[in-house]
C-alpha cells in the first residue's frame, strides 16, 4: 500500500498508537520476566546478572559489551542476532530493557557500549554515545564487530542472520556501519535516528540496495522532525533502497509498538531464508501476541 508521509509517497508506512516506555529501571517489567522464567542450563561461560536468571550478561570490568541469551536456549538451534547500539547518554545496560519488549525467546542479542560522551556534546547529559567522526566511526565497527565474534564464540548463531539495529545516536551508527558493511548483515533498523550525512554513506550502494531497512520515527520527535524524514526518504528513494517506514505517535522516545514491530519485521526477513535452509528447526518459537 503506498501512502503519503508528510507529502512524499513511500510504502509501508503504518501510524500505531501505543504508550512510551521511557528507558528506566520498570519494576513491573522486571517482575514479569522473573515471573515468566523457568529454570534452564545457561550457555558455557555465561556471566549474567543474578536478577534476570541467565538471560542478560553484563561486561567484565574491562569490557564493553553487554550479552542477552534467549529463554530456554537451545545448543542445537541457530539463532539470529540481534545487535543492538544504544541512545545517546546510555550504556549497554539499555538491552536488558529492550529486550522483554522484543522477544525473550528469538534471538541472541549483544550490545556494545559507545565512546564516552563529554557533557558539552549531548547537552547536561553525560554517558555513552555514537557521534559520527572518522575515529568513532572506527572504533563502532571494530566494537560491533568484536561483539559479534564474542557472540559467535559462545552461542549458534545462524549464518546470514545478523541484524544491526539502534536507537537514537545508535540508529545512526547503526545506519552508517551497515551502509559501510552492508555484506555482513541481513538488515539494519533505526528507531528515532536519521540517516548520516558525510563520509560517503553510499560507498557501497550496489551491495546495499539488498539489504532491508526499518526506519522508526515518533510523529513529535523535535530531534528528528517530519521535515528530517522526508529528506531521508527522498534520498532512500533515490538511492534504489528497500527502506519501510513506520510512525507512531510519541515524541524521541521508544515505545513497546516500536519494539514489537521490529520483532516482527526482523522475523519476516527471517523466514525466507530460514525456509531456504537444509532442514527448519522444529524448536522455533515465536513471541505471541
């Protein structure tokens, strides 16, 4: 179905109505997933918070990634992975909040922490973040990249079934790192960040006319406004790009829509290949509405 965004014709477009999950400690969502779990062996050295029963690792004191292992991991079945770069000013700790929104069951998940932020560059906010410099730029892919081989060490993962997504500053990144290494990935989702802009986010454009795009946007963001996304998709249009969109009606903000709908977009590009696979594993299990 096409549709007009703000005047510009695009597909995909769908308006969802939900409420804002602002990225905080949420007691009650935490005791839903201690509620929900049910004992099982964890993946040989996985270190995890005692809180979440093995689902979520934290870094070791040197590190700079944060791991998820889905409920009820099973060794014999290849999982997606899902990677995931946090918002300006956060940290890793972000994918132990995302996650339950997601999907506790069908992926794998790790997310690298970003360089640190001084609090002139995000305003009185401080923490972690992805700006878009040569040297940032560097050091992202080399930490997404690490997580990834980290996550490959310790959990199956399914070949051709890495997907990069971030929000805010990590959409971005997410962006950027994807368009650079469009090979390495099977999808790239943006939740309230724009495209970049500079250093020739296009320089791999044959390749990357193949990889999916999901672009989340809040309808009263201030951080990236209609106006911001319409350009953005001027340039994806002219780009040749297979890019679909979705509005929900919140300002620069997650909201459990968003989450749900990235869970669902991610699993449709899986089927195809999972259906091209030598056998389908009967273990696969999908989160129910």
């Amino acid at each position: 179905m096409r549709v007009a965004f703000g005047g510009f014709p695009c597909v995909a477009t769908h308006f969802t109505s939900s409420k804002i999950i602002r990225l905080t400690e949420d007691p009650a969502v935490m005791d839903r997933i201690k509620q929900s779990l049910k004992p099982h062996p964890a993946p040989s050295g996985f270190r995890s918070f005692n809180i979440e029963s093995a689902l979520f690792s934290a870094p070791s004191h040197d590190g700079t990634c944060a791991s998820f292992a889905p409920l009820h991991y099973e060794p014999g079945y290849a999982y997606p992975l899902l990677v995931w770069l946090h918002g300006q000013g956060a940290n890793e700790r972000q994918l132990m909040r995302i996650m339950p929104e997601v999907s506790l069951r069908n992926y794998v998940a790790v997310a690298p922490r970003g360089c640190r932020l001084s609090a002139t560059a995000v305003s009185e906010r401080q923490g972690y973040g992805w700006q878009q410099s040569e040297d940032q730029i560097q050091r992202a892919e080399q930490r997404i990249f690490d997580g990834i081989e980290a996550a490959r060490g310790k959990f199956h993962i399914a070949r051709r079934r890495v997907f990069l997504a971030g929000f805010d500053s990590g959409g971005t990144m997410a962006f950027r790192v994807a368009m650079n290494h469009p090979s390495m990935f099977s999808g790239v989702l943006s939740l309230c960040g724009a495209f970049p802009s500079g250093r020739a986010p296009f320089g791999n454009l044959l390749e990357a006319r193949r990889l999916p795009v999901f672009l989340a946007v809040g309808r009263d963001s201030r951080e990236y406004p209609p106006e911001k996304v319409c350009a953005n998709l001027r340039l994806f249009h002219s780009a040749g790009l297979l890019v679909t969109l979705r509005q929900y009606p919140c300002g620069h903000q997650i909201s459990p829509g968003m989450l749900a709908d990235m869970n669902r977009w991610v699993m449709e590009q899986v089927a195809p290949a999972q259906a091209t696979d030598t056998q389908a594993d009967p273990h696969w299990s999908q989160e129910k509405d």
